[in-house]
C-alpha cells in the first residue's frame, strides 16, 4: 500500500506565510515537501502561535495573535469588547499550563 503525503501548497504561498510569521516574531517550522504543517514558534517563550496545514499556510488553527476585527470579553476588558490581542498577559496559548494548589480540607 502507497503511504499518504500531504500536499504542498505553492512555494509562493508558503514563503508569504512564513513572511507573515517572521513579522509577529515568529519561527517557522515544517512547510517543506512531505510536511503536512507549517508551524509558528515564538522565539522568546517557545510557545507555538500558529499551527497551519502545509495545503493551506493562510489558514490557522489558533486563534490569531492580534485582530482588530474581533472584539472579545475578558477579563478587566470591562463592558465594551475589545479587539482582539493575545500578546497580553493573561492569554493561554497552545501548550501552556495551569497549576492551581490549595491545601486539602
């Protein structure tokens, strides 16, 4: 049996995504025929941002980092929502974690 391999989008598709990626910080990894991922590291946590299909690289499965045209709640947003920045403190972003401790009883 023939083993599945993605297909690549256009080179010029690819090299636009990882432009973008490099002018939010970013490190880009995979994109290369064979791979089925373009993926978006920020250089100064290690924390993956964007997470693409190598068929698809304008495409994200995380939610951007900034976008003014969605407007979201959170907290100390206060009533109105604001756009979209997930570069704030406070935001999870794929493969964080959360400890919480208390004491039992």
């Amino acid at each position: 049996p023939r083993l599945w391999t993605p297909a690549l989008a256009p080179q010029a598709e690819v090299a636009k995504a990882k432009a973008e990626h490099a002018s939010l910080g970013l490190l880009s990894l995979g994109g290369r025929a064979g791979d089925a991922f373009l993926v978006g590291v920020r250089a100064s946590t290690g924390t993956v941002d964007a997470v693409s299909p190598a068929s698809h690289p304008s495409f994200s499965y995380t939610m951007p980092l900034k976008d003014a045209s969605v407007k979201l709640h959170w907290a100390d947003s206060g009533r109105v929502p604001l756009p979209l920045d997930r570069t704030a403190q406070g935001f999870h972003h794929l493969g964080d974690l959360t400890l919480r401790v208390r004491k039992a009883g």
